[in-house]
C-alpha cells in the first residue's frame, strides 16, 4: 500500500484499540496480546489521532447529521482532525462521503 509506505495513514487511538479488541477475541485464530502489542507497537511511527473532546462532540453531531453509529462517526471526526480525504472502513457504505470524506471499503 503506496500510503502505507509513504506514511500518508492515519489512525486514531479508537481505532488501535478496536484493532487490539478484534485481533485478541473476535478472529477465529486469535493473537496473543504480547504479539498484538507489538504489531501497534509497530504503527507508532504513523500519525495518531487521540481523541478528545473536540471530536466526541464532532462525532455526536456527525451522527446524527448522517444517522450513523456514533463510533463509526468518531472516525469520521478523528479523520476530519487530520484532514483526511479518504477513509477505509468495511462498516460504512463504499464511495459514500461523508462530511467531505470519501469512504472506501477495501473489500469491495
């Protein structure tokens, strides 16, 4: 992935820590934490967006503005934050856009 390599990606610590929660309990071969650990561990050189007050307020507004969930809108905020245009997220609809960012489901 040319952004990947380039370090053009973004992730907000909500979206790390869901990572954690997925790769640890929600897959049918489960990582251990101390591997998952080291796999975030990896993506620290990449910009992380906490979140904080700004965007839960963002995200609330997002959500209701679009009827989405609130956790799907708060990645929406947190990628507004960092001046996102494109978003990659298999739980929104693919080619949406969303407050001016596109959504790309990468397993379309």
């Amino acid at each position: 992935m040319d952004g990947l390599r380039n370090e053009y990606l973004v992730l907000s610590t909500q979206v790390l820590s869901e990572f954690y929660v997925t790769v640890t309990k929600k897959l049918r071969t489960v990582l251990s934490p101390e591997t998952t650990r080291e796999e975030i561990r990896l993506l620290q050189s990449l910009e992380i967006i906490e979140i904080d007050y700004q965007i839960i307020i963002r995200a609330i507004n997002i959500s209701q503005n679009h009827q989405i969930s609130y956790w799907d809108a708060m990645i929406i905020a947190a990628a507004q934050k960092a001046e996102c245009s494109i978003l990659f997220s298999e739980d929104l609809n693919h080619e949406q856009i969303i407050e001016s960012i596109r959504i790309i489901n990468p397993f379309f």
